[in-house]
C-alpha cells in the first residue's frame, strides 16, 4: 500500500511542479530599464447652453436649498409661493 501511496504523491508532486513554475528572484531597480512612453493630454469639451430665464415658484411649504445635490449642506430654506 505505501508504495502505491508513494507513486502517486510523486506523480502529483511532478504535475504541481509543471503546473506551477517556481517563483523567481525580484529583479533590483537598476537593471529594469523603463522605454519613455509619450503621453497625450485628455481633452475634454464643455458644451455650455444658454436657455431663456424662467420663472419657478416654490409650491412646497418649506424648501432646503442645498449646496450639492448628493448630501450637501443647507444654504437657505425658500417658503410657499417664493419666486425662484
């Protein structure tokens, strides 16, 4: 039985050892020669609209005007009926 035992843990240990090529050495700072790449600016544009001024009013009793959409801190509270 331990011969059969021994055949196949050196058969497994064999495949493992293709599978699964040794780690080698980390090379030093120096040797790593790095090619100079070129690299391009991202250019992005901004479309800016202009609309005709319209006129809103606040049909809530109390309004939080915020200073970021996603959390933001209270600016001001607008009332019923306010123009904005």
């Amino acid at each position: 039985m331990s011969a059969i035992r021994f055949t196949l843990a050196a058969v497994l240990a064999a495949s493992l050892s293709a599978a699964f090529p040794p780690i080698s050495a980390a090379q030093d700072s120096d040797q790593i020669e790095i090619a100079p790449q070129s690299v391009k600016p991202v250019q992005t544009r901004r479309i800016v609209r202009t609309a005709p001024g319209q006129s809103y009013w606040v049909d809530a009793d109390k309004l939080s005007a915020r200073n970021n959409p996603v959390a933001g801190d209270v600016v001001r509270v607008l009332e019923l009926g306010q123009k904005v």
